[in-house]
C-alpha cells in the first residue's frame, strides 16, 4: 500500500493540539518489543527531549508521520495496545467489510462484529437506547499504561471512519471515558464535539439515531484513495451534517401533495426558518428541489405499482390539473407519465407461456 505522508514544512505548521502523552504511549508501544522508536521521532520531527515536557504538543501532521512510521515498523496497528498484532491492514479489511453497507447502522454494526475477529482484549457493543445510538468499548483485558491511548483511538476512529463513510459530520451528545481526566484533558474537545466525561463506567460516545439512516456514500475507489492517507480521519472534523437534508426528505415524502412551507419544514425540526434555508444551501439544495424529489418519487412509484388514471396521481402529489403535472414530470424524467408507465410495463419480464 502507497502511503502518502506531509512534507517536512507541513510537519510544523498548524496548532499543536496534540498532547505529547500520545507520542510517548507510541514509545511505549516500541519498548515493549525492544525496539528504538528513533526513526519514527526523527521523521515526524519531534525531538526526544519534548517526550520529558508533560504540556508539550505536537501538530496533527507529526502525530500522523509518528503513527504511521510506527504501524509499519512494528507492524502492528494498534501500536502494541493488545496482546497480539494486528498486522499492517487490518483496519483496512474492517472498512471493506463495511463499505458496501446500505446505511450507516448496518455499517457499524458490521464494523463492531468483525472487530472482534481481530481481537477480543476489547469489544465493541452497538445499543440503540431511547432515539440514540451508543457505541461502548467493553474491556476484556488490562491495557495498562496504554489503556488512555487505545481507548480514545479506538472511539476516534470509528468516529473519524463513520463521518467519512456517510461524508457528514456526526455531532456527538455524549463521550465517555473510564479514568479521570488526563492533564490534557482540553485537546479532546479537538477529537470529540460535544461534550466528555471522565470517570464514566466505559468508553463510548453517543449520537442521535437519525444519522443511522444516511447512506453510505463512498465506494471502493474513494476508499482506496482514503487509505492512502487514513490518520488524517482521527482528527478530521467534518463541516457539513447531512443529518438535516435527510431529515426534511424525509418530512416531505410522508405527504408529497402538501404545500410543505418553509416555516412548516422549520417548525418540525425545531429550528429557525433562516437557519433552516442556510443549511440547505450549504448542502448545495432547496427546499423546492427537494419538494420536486419527494413528488417525483411518489409519482413513479404510483404509475408502476397501481393502475390510477394520471389525473389522480397528479392530485396525490399535489398537482392542481393533469396538465402542469405532466409538464413536470417530462421534466424530471424526460418522457410524460403515461409513456413512463408503458415504458416500464414493457421492460418487466413477462411469465414464459405453457409448451
């Protein structure tokens, strides 16, 4: 695999957000198998010393060129977190396993299960409780003086893979974790939003169960392109939530014949109109354009699953004559509604006739 990594002028430029704590568990990591950890200090730039300094950080680019030199080294890409490796890869096969999933839930749920086939010092658990959806980190196993650093890159990535998968951010309502709060404990507000506990039972994080519901949007070249460079996710943080376009199709398709105003759409999300409008806008839709989808979608689906004159279907997707529905249907698809459902009948197989 062709590994991409920041130029050395890139190594220093950006906030040092990332604690140094983070840096010496990779050290650890190459200790315990009685390795020096001095190549990968040298090409991320971070000198020795800086491991001895508790308030030191580094930039997002030196912890990628660290971890990334130490995964190969150590082959091992959980950097000595649990009692035996996981070869350079493997958190590859966990994303193929879940790229062809229809919508994030099954994603994850598909993540979670077969992260179990690459070790069982840790579980992940998928609960759905009360209209959200928690992941939880169950423990099999001491992790030691690398549990902080396992149990926060675990969540991460999972995290920074599921924002990708869905290209959306996920806003978090909750993350925990099972210690007390580290001397660091501001930079995870860069790795998680919303807000964290310490002193929690387990790990986990927790986030609106709507987002379960968005589909997967990547495919295999994407993810090829992705691997490349996949730490970049572990601090990545998404801009855009896809959460709010979803959720208006879905208002819309429940009823596509009514007038569904914007106020309406706003009220119903217990959001601002403006804000409502902006946010749309920044998805690169309207609400018409969406209005158009939802009446579209009811439209075919009605021209080829029941035998309805035109004139009640146009009705049904809040049409006031034939006329100006079959305008607008030409215009979604090209051709007018009758030969669309005669077009379709022609194309289904017929049953092959008794010899």
């Amino acid at each position: 695999m062709k590994i991409l990594t920041p130029s050395p002028t890139e190594l220093t430029i950006g906030r040092a957000a990332t604690p140094i704590a983070f840096i010496r568990a990779i050290v650890t990591g190459y200790r315990r198998l009685g390795m020096d950890p001095a190549n990968a200090l040298a090409q991320a730039q971070i000198p020795s010393a800086l491991l001895e300094t508790p308030d030191a950080r580094v930039t997002a680019a030196q912890m990628e060129v660290m971890s990334g030199v130490a995964m190969q080294e150590l082959d091992d890409e959980t950097l000595g977190w649990f009692s035996r490796r996981l070869p350079w890869g493997s958190y590859g096969m966990l994303c193929r396993a879940s790229l062809t999933s229809p919508t994030l839930e099954v994603a994850l749920k598909r993540w979670c299960r077969h992260h179990r086939l690459l070790t069982e010092d840790i579980v992940l658990d998928f609960s759905q409780p009360r209209g959200s959806a928690t992941i939880r980190i169950v423990e099999h196993t001491g992790l030691g003086e690398l549990r902080e650093f396992c149990l926060v890159s675990t969540l991460r990535y999972l995290l920074g893979y599921a924002c990708w998968l869905v290209d959306s951010r996920i806003a978090l309502a909750e993350t925990t974790f099972p210690f007390p709060a580290p001397h660091h404990a501001d930079a995870y507000h860069y790795l998680f939003s919303g807000p964290v506990r310490f002193d929690a039972d387990t790990a986990s994080l927790s986030f609106d169960a709507r987002y379960l519901e968005l589909p997967v949007r990547r495919d295999e070249k994407a993810l090829q392109t992705m691997l490349q460079r996949a730490l970049p996710l572990t601090v990545l943080q998404y801009r855009r939530d896809r959460l709010l376009v979803h959720s208006v199709a879905q208002i819309l398709a429940t009823d596509p014949a009514a007038a569904h105003t914007a106020e309406d759409v706003a009220a119903q999300l217990n959001t601002s109109v403006r804000t409502l409008h902006r946010q749309l806008k920044e998805e690169g839709v309207s609400l018409q354009r969406l209005k158009n989808e939802a009446r579209r979608e009811r439209a075919i689906k009605l021209l080829l699953q029941t035998r309805k004159p035109v004139k009640q279907i146009a009705a049904a997707v809040g049409f006031d004559s034939e006329k100006s529905f079959a305008r607008a249907f030409r215009e979604w698809t090209g051709v007018a509604p009758s030969a669309y459902r005669i077009g379709a009948s022609a194309e289904t197989p017929q049953p092959a006739s008794p010899r």
